[in-house]
C-alpha cells in the first residue's frame, strides 16, 4: 500500500468494478433529506398510510407466538407460506404461477441480481427502455453486460423499434440475453405498456427466442383502472416475472420475489443460497401475516387514493407554473412523472442551482446507459403531501426560468453528450406522444 492515490486498493478490486459508479438517486439522498429541501426525487412509498398500530401488534404476536421460527435460518428458496401468498397477489395481473417455481428474494432488486449472475457474461448484450430502472441498470453494470436501449413513447416500449434493434444485433453476431421492461406504470417515466404492444412484444420474444424480464413493482397502483394483464400471464416459459412487497406493503421489509420456469427456479435458489443463505424469516412472517390475514387489497385503495391526489396536484402544479417548452408524461398510476426541459438546457448541470433554490429532482441522464437523458428529469409524487409537491414545482420553475434566461443571456449552447466510447450521443428517444398535460 503506497498510500499515495485516493484508493491504495485500486489494482486490487475486481474488472466489474469499474462499471459500478454511485447512482443519481443515491448520490442525492444525503442532500435531499434535509428538512428545508423539497424532494421530487427518490421513489419512496407513503407508508404513513399504513396502520401502524395494527401491523405492530401483529409482529408483536408473531414474536409472542412464533418467535423461535421467525428469528431462525429459513430456506433458500424462501418461507412456503409467503411463497403461496405471492401467488395470490400475482393472480390479480393474470399470472398463475405454483408456489414451487416462486423463490422469494431481499426485495425485486435481489432477483435483478440473482438473474444477472445466472445469466450474463461480460459483454453481453441486455435489452431495456430508454429510460429505464437506474437500479437495473447498475446491476447490468455490474455483471459487465452491454445494456441497448429500445425506444419508448407514451404507449410503452416500441415493438417495431425492438424488431428494429433485435435484427441489427442478431446481423452484428451479438449475445442478447434478455429484455429488461417494467411495463406498468414505468420507472422513470410512469408510462404504461399498451395491451396491443404487450401481445407484439411476446410475439417478437418468439420470433427471436429472446428471453423477458418483466420487473413489476407498481402494477397495484392504477388510478384509473384495474391492472393490465401481465406479460407472465402471456408466455409462462417465456417470461421471468418480478415482484415485491415495497409498494404494496413496506419497502423497509426487503421482501419480493422472483417467479420462473422451474429449471431456472432451481439455480436461482442456488445463487441466492450463495449470496443470503436465506432471506430473513422475521421479514418474510411478517409479510405473510399482512398478506394472511390483513384486508391488503383494501390498503392499496388507500394508497391509490392518496397517490391520485398527488399525481394531479403534481400535473395541475406543473400546468399552471411551467414555463412553456417544458412538457411532461401524465402516469396513470405509480410514483413518477417524467419532464422534458428542451434542447437549451441540461439537467444534471441545473441540479446544483435547483439545490440551491431547495427543491431535488433525479436528473435525466441516471435512467440511460448512454449519456442521453440530460434534457430530462424525474419527479417523484408519492412521499411529498399536496402542498409540499405544490411548493416543490413553484420552486423548481423559478430554476427552469433562471437556467433559461442565463442561456439566453450568454448564448451558452447546449454541451455535445458523449456516449460511453467518446461518440456524441443524441438525446432522449423518448418520445411523449399524446399524454403530454
């Protein structure tokens, strides 16, 4: 060790390590929870809303009554009880799955992982929307995987754009390993896959003998009408299915669960076996005693409720204040809006000053692997209350008019993005379409 560079252990750390770089939603949380910033920024779940004098007793009794077994190792593959239970949950988005083939993982974002390491080689190629999941995509990253972006617009992903893309990989002789989507209410841009584009999706999977991972974290939370059918519900041995507690539950419980055909079920609990040993019995009893034996499905009305309400104090707040050229998605349920600022400016250089005027946004260029995004950002409605949302987007216009009229000022152009290899890279191919408010 000389002692002389910021890392002594540089030469030291596996190849894969130089993939993996702080995301843009963590790198704001220390700034973002003070007190006088209001966040738009990370997706937390408004689990205020939940009974908490109820769920207490209820992991006070399971303590009280079945303590040994809750503080106790489990399986691999996860508690049977819990496994059975998911199923119930899946089955309102269509899927039938066997509590058999459901391995039960430390929240969805394990199960990215855990199909990551069974999966992906260095320099394969994964398949994903831009935008998409920057949790993904820093798991992708670390399994040294290529991640291509698909086009999007405001009815999901583009089916001919995915034909698109698979014919040039497949004529350039790359590995495409699978599709990542999060067809629900998506993260970032809070857009929905349209069924037409779910069945043309699953067909080209056919066509193509390309793999689905279908992360579905937000599906419960519709505002507007009951869940689409899944893709898992359209092709069972085509489709590796994503779930979690988080949203519907408590995102502090690390709790969700990966549904599969049952040959990659058994290496899954292989992997997860060598990485937990086994997801933690308190949180899974816990889960199942909710799933169990409380009125879930009535809970999430709740959470819909107040969600609903934010969405539109959100999109009313940005209707009303937003300088014109700004546009934004209008999600029909989930956590997230997505905004477009125009050509003239840069996200991720306006942070500092939206910091400054205290407001937190995730700028755009997180959810791509590519350097696009940076005319884009994410706002998030979920934890803030009406009037903090309110408040948040006055500020945040105050920035995009300052930003604007600085560029006018010193006819500052917009930077050259440069991709991962020093080539420009064009901006957001995603395209809002007709939900613009």
């Amino acid at each position: 060790m000389s002692g002389t560079t910021l890392d002594d252990y540089t030469d030291r750390y596996a190849r894969r390590m130089r993939g993996m770089t702080v995301s843009e939603v963590r790198a704001l949380f220390a700034m973002a929870s003070r007190a006088e910033i209001v966040s738009l920024a990370g997706g937390s779940p408004f689990v205020s809303a939940l009974p908490l004098d109820e769920i207490a007793e209820m992991t006070a009794a399971l303590i009280r009554d079945r303590g040994a077994e809750a503080l106790q190792y489990g399986t691999g593959q996860g508690d049977v009880r819990l496994r059975e239970l998911v199923c119930d949950v899946m089955a309102v988005e269509g899927v039938i799955g066997s509590a058999e083939d459901v391995v039960i993982t430390v929240g969805s974002q394990q199960g990215l992982d855990l199909i990551a390491h069974l999966f992906l080689d260095p320099g394969d190629v994964v398949l994903a929307e831009g935008p998409s999941y920057v949790g993904a995509l820093g798991t992708f990253a670390a399994a040294e995987a290529e991640v291509v972006h698909v086009p999007m617009d405001a009815e999901g992903l583009i089916p001919s754009e995915l034909d698109v893309t698979l014919r040039r990989l497949t004529a350039e002789g790359r590995t495409v390993k699978f599709l990542y989507t999060v067809p629900n209410f998506q993260n970032p841009t809070g857009v929905t896959l349209t069924e037409p584009r779910r069945d043309a999706i699953v067909e080209l999977a056919e066509r193509y003998d390309l793999l689905i991972i279908e992360d579905n974290p937000y599906g419960l939370l519709g505002f507007e009408e009951g869940p689409g059918q899944a893709l898992r519900a359209r092709s069972s041995d085509r489709v590796i299915y994503l779930g979690s507690c988080s949203k519907m539950f408590g995102a502090g419980l690390r709790t969700g669960w990966v549904l599969a055909p049952p040959a990659v079920r058994e290496k899954l609990v292989l992997v997860n076996e060598s990485q937990v040993l086994s997801p933690a019995m308190l949180t899974q009893m816990i889960a199942s005693e909710y799933l169990g034996k409380y009125p879930w499905r009535e809970q999430l009305k709740v959470f819909r409720e107040i969600y609903r309400e934010r969405r539109d104090t959100m999109l009313d707040a940005l209707s009303t204040m937003m300088p014109s050229g700004v546009t934004w998605t209008h999600p029909r349920g989930g956590f997230f809006v997505w905004a477009t600022v125009g050509d003239d400016l840069d996200t991720k250089a306006m942070q500092p000053r939206a910091l400054a005027h205290k407001v937190a946004y995730v700028p755009g260029i997180g959810f791509y692997a590519d350097g696009a995004g940076r005319q884009n950002m994410r706002l998030c409605f979920s934890s803030a209350s009406p009037d903090r949302i309110r408040e948040g987007i006055r500020r945040l216009a105050s920035v995009i008019e300052e930003e604007t009229e600085l560029r006018h000022v010193f006819n500052t152009p917009s930077a050259v993005r440069r991709g991962p290899h020093g080539g420009p890279v064009s901006r957001t191919s995603f395209t809002p379409g007709p939900e613009l408010a």
